[in-house]
C-alpha cells in the first residue's frame, strides 16, 4: 500500500487479511507461508502494474495501476517497496501494535463494516459468516460482530462487503 501511495497518489484501502483494493477491485495482495518446524515465513507480493485487462472471471473484481490511470513502472515501484517492507518488518520486530494500528487506519473493513466472510477456503466447509467488524485482536485477526449479537473472531477466510 505504501508504494502505491508513494508512487502513483492513489489511496488504496487494505482488505483484511492480504489484499490491497482501488475502489471495490483488488490490485495488490500478500500471500505468506510459515515454514514448519520453523519460525520463518516466506511472504510474496504481487502488484498488477501494467494490465490492460483481465479474465472473465477475474473482471469485475481485478484491476491494475494502468487501468486505474497511472503510469508507473515496476522498477519504480520496487524501489518504493523495499524501504516500505523494511520499515513495517522492523516495527512489526519491535511494536506489533504499531502495525495493528497502522492496518487500522488504512482499512475501511476493520472497524464498522458490514461483511460476510467465506471461510469454506480456510478448511471449514459451507462456514458463511456474517456481520459488521469491530476491529483487530492483539494478534491481528479480524473480529466480527453477528447479528445476534455474538463476537466471533476470523482466523483466515475471504471477506467480501456486504
């Protein structure tokens, strides 16, 4: 998110887990992987930079730096991602609820949000939940208040507006 801001002037919004959105399309996310037997993860990154356009099934919820307007390149944008990890890795080494607080402000779906979230990904088969956010726990999962009233915390799963 940090070096699209610095590089193109837009304002992504941060959808909880991984993903980076311009407007209701994703043009970013992170996938991570913790080794086993290991404290090490493995973290990727993909930005779409340069699409023009996108398949079917990935239209009407994809879009690119290009498509949105802008003209940056990948080099540029490396170079601005590399300090933006290297001060987030360092922060979230010192103060991890600086980190919960800085994904706060940059996500309109943590706090406040009507969403549903798709946990049958997540290895919880047919499990649709849904509700309006209410912010991160000191581990950084999602908590979700139901319509019954009842608080649920969200440990992986896709969440989508509702």
């Amino acid at each position: 998110r940090e070096a699209i801001v610095a590089t193109t002037g837009l304002a992504p919004d941060l959808r909880w887990p991984n993903d980076v959105m311009l407007g209701a399309k994703k043009c970013a996310g992170i996938l991570a992987h913790m080794e086993t037997g290991s404290s090490a993860v493995i973290a990727g990154i993909g930005i779409n930079v340069h699409h023009t356009n996108f398949p079917p099934e990935l239209a009407d919820i994809a879009t690119s730096l290009a498509l949105e307007g802008t003209h940056a390149t990948r080099e540029v944008l490396l170079v601005a991602l590399a300090p933006a990890v290297d001060a987030f890795g360092a922060l979230a080494a010192t103060d991890s609820g600086a980190i919960l607080d800085s994904f706060t402000r940059a996500s309109s779906y943590v706090q406040g949000r009507r969403v549903c979230v798709d946990q049958d990904g997540a290895g919880q088969h047919d499990a649709m939940v849904a509700g309006v956010t209410c912010g991160l726990d000191p581990s950084g999962f999602l908590r979700l208040r139901q319509d019954n009233g009842m608080e649920v915390t969200i440990l992986a799963g896709g969440v989508r507006p509702v």
